[in-house]
C-alpha cells in the first residue's frame, strides 16, 4: 500500500509560487464593504472569513490571480481584484 501524504491547511500557502511574499501587505477594497476570504483560489469556495474596506491584509502567497492571506485568526484567498498591495 502506498502512502500518499495529504496537505493540510495552512502548509499550501507557502508552496503557491516560487517567491517568498512574506511580510506583504494588502488593503481590503472592495464596494461591498467587505472583502470574501475563501478557503481556496476561487471564487465558487467556502467563504472562511471576511475583512472590512480598509483592513490591512497579510499576504503569503499567490496563485493565477489570487493572494494567500492572514487576517486577525483566518487564513486563505483573496482575488487580486479587491486587495491593493502594498510596496
């Protein structure tokens, strides 16, 4: 029997791109009030968590168009089109 190791929530973050994004920032935009974190890059995955307009984002990885992200105790996607990242 072959053992096959299953990835477990938060370890995908850090293998989403060949770039280290620790210590990015982004800007929660979006003119619902809040930003949709999803527990995956799209947009059809469970909503985990929400930020408000204005709430400053920690970004960890990307992926086609999506940021890995931290907010207060919550982890996952954001679509790069309601985030403005930070330099």
């Amino acid at each position: 029997m072959r053992y096959q190791r299953k990835l477990t929530y938060p370890e995908p973050f850090h293998l989403l791109s060949g770039r280290q994004t620790h210590g990015a920032t982004a800007t929660a935009e979006s003119l619902t009030g809040t930003v949709a974190i999803h527990a995956s890059p799209s947009s059809h995955a469970p909503v985990v968590g929400r930020a408000p307009c204005g709430a400053l984002l920690l970004v960890i990885g990307r992926q086609a168009g999506w940021h890995a992200v931290r907010y207060d105790n919550c982890q996952g996607f954001v679509s790069g089109e309601e985030i403005v990242l930070n330099y």
